[in-house]
C-alpha cells in the first residue's frame, strides 16, 4: 500500500503513485541532513524551494532497542505532517506542507516523507539573539521584549492545546530576516516552528513533565543570548496569560519554575559532559 499527496505546482514535477514515491525518497539537492535512514534535501523546481525529511523505514530490533530504552522512536514522516496540522489549528505559525506519503501500514516499515515550501529570507532566533550585540543601542531590548513575549504566547498555546515539541530550542524558531536597525515595536515579527519529527500530540492539556522539558530545554538554549532576569520574568508572565493576578499564578506554580530551572541546568551540565568526552577522544 502507498499512500502519497501532493499539491500544485509540486503534482505537476512527480506522479501521485509509487513511481512519485520513488522519485521523491531520491530526489537529488542539497543535503541538509543525513543519519540513520534519515535524510533532509533542499530541492528546487520551477522556481520554488521545498525540504523533503524522507524516513527509509525503521528496522524493528532497532524500534524494540528504543522503546527497551524508555525513548519515543522516530518512526517515520507522519509524525511530522501531524504536527503541523495540530500546530495550524492552533494558530501557530509553522511550515507549508505541499507533499506527504507513507509505503506500507506501519509507519516505520517502508518509508515515508514529508515536502514543505522553503522558509527562506529566514533566521533562526539563537542566530538573531546572538548578533543582538552589534544592534544599536536599546535596539536588542525593544526586540528581546517583542519576540519573548511571542514565544511565551506559542508556548502557551501549544501545551494548553495538548502539543509539546520536545526539541524546543531557540534554532528551532524561525523569523524572518531583515535590516534590524530599522524594525519599529509597532511592526509584527512572527514566529514560525519548525522540526516537529518527534512531537507530541494529545487532546488534553500536556502534562505538566512535559511542559518543563520543554520550557527547561528553551532555557537551557537562550543560556547564551544575554538573556536578563526581567527577560525571564516577562516571559513567565505571557506564559501565565498576563493580567494583574499573573503574579499569584506564578507563587502559585514555583516549584515548577523550579524544576524548569533546573532541567535547564541539566541539559547544560549533559553538554558539558559530551564535550570533555570528545576532547577526550581526540587526545
């Protein structure tokens, strides 16, 4: 069984059957990723960029070696595509998807992918918060406020609707580039989320271990973006609804704060140990 969907003006480059299937699991571009039957490919036609994530299949002993491990597998693209709808009905802004299929019933037994339209003219917030030094004077701060806002709301949003990322870092999120100089508060910046291979989707509220993993692992990664305690605060109040009484919900949730603090410093204290394990290795 395939099953495979494309959109104009991507339907007119490859066929809606296997042969498409085929052609677009070996399409030819330029590989962005590569690793375990995994591959990321800008290609380009008829003038339009597009990233396909193919999944080659998921061997079992490997899906079994995972699951043994207490680890979510990456299965396959469907995950992914799903992502972005839960993300759409959300109202987050997120990627385009103009292709998806799936060989096989099982989504990790014989491959699967997903095309989306490229988000170029794009940055990344940990490239944009990390050039923020060379900004003019009280230009970093008007922007840090605007964008941490956002990203508290989407944050929000996200876990109240039942979906958590967890790979939720600041590359993650990506904007669109521009003479920063210039940018006024009153002009909108808006967020866009990409990679959700491995997220989570459920119809109630996500659980509060996943909501630190998430928070935890989006501090651990503004770690190096000259971040202030007021940054964090203005954060946490967005992410509380704001409000007068936005204070009494954070006294309220401290020790969660807490233990997103401290997932933060986990993941930083985990970096550090893989890299003093390979400078050890190329001693």
């Amino acid at each position: 069984m395939v099953f495979i969907e494309l959109q104009p003006p991507l339907l007119g480059h490859f066929s809606a059957d296997s042969t498409g299937f085929d052609d677009l699991m070996s399409v030819d571009g330029d590989i962005y990723r590569e690793v375990k039957g995994r591959r990321t490919v800008a290609f380009e036609r008829s003038g339009q960029r597009y990233f396909i994530k193919s999944h080659a299949g998921f061997p079992w002993k490997d899906m079994v070696k995972t699951l043994l491990s207490f680890k979510q597998p990456v299965t396959g693209a469907r995950q992914e595509w799903l992502g972005v709808e839960a993300l759409e009905r959300l109202g987050v802004p997120t990627m385009t998807i103009v292709g998806r299929g799936q060989r096989g019933w099982m989504a990790g037994a014989g491959g699967s992918f997903i095309v989306t339209k490229a988000l170029d003219g794009m940055v990344s917030l940990e490239d944009l918060l990390n050039a923020a030094e060379d900004w003019p004077s009280g230009q970093a701060e008007r922007i840090k406020r605007h964008l941490i806002v956002q990203l508290a709301d989407i944050a929000r949003v996200m876990h109240e609707g039942g979906v958590n990322h967890r790979d939720f870092y600041l590359c993650h999120f990506l904007v669109e580039d521009r003479d920063w100089s210039e940018w006024q508060p009153n002009e909108t910046l808006t967020l866009h989320m990409i990679d959700l291979h491995r997220v989570q989707i459920r119809s109630n509220p996500t659980p509060e271990r996943w909501r630190i993993k998430d928070l935890g692992a989006l501090m651990y990664s503004a770690f190096g973006a000259n971040l202030t305690v007021p940054d964090a605060l203005r954060f946490i109040r967005a992410y509380h609804g704001g409000g007068p009484d936005w204070k009494a919900r954070f006294n309220a949730q401290r020790k969660f704060w807490f233990a997103v603090v401290s997932r933060a410093i986990g993941f930083q204290r985990e970096w550090d140990r893989q890299q003093a394990r390979t400078a050890l290795r190329e001693l």
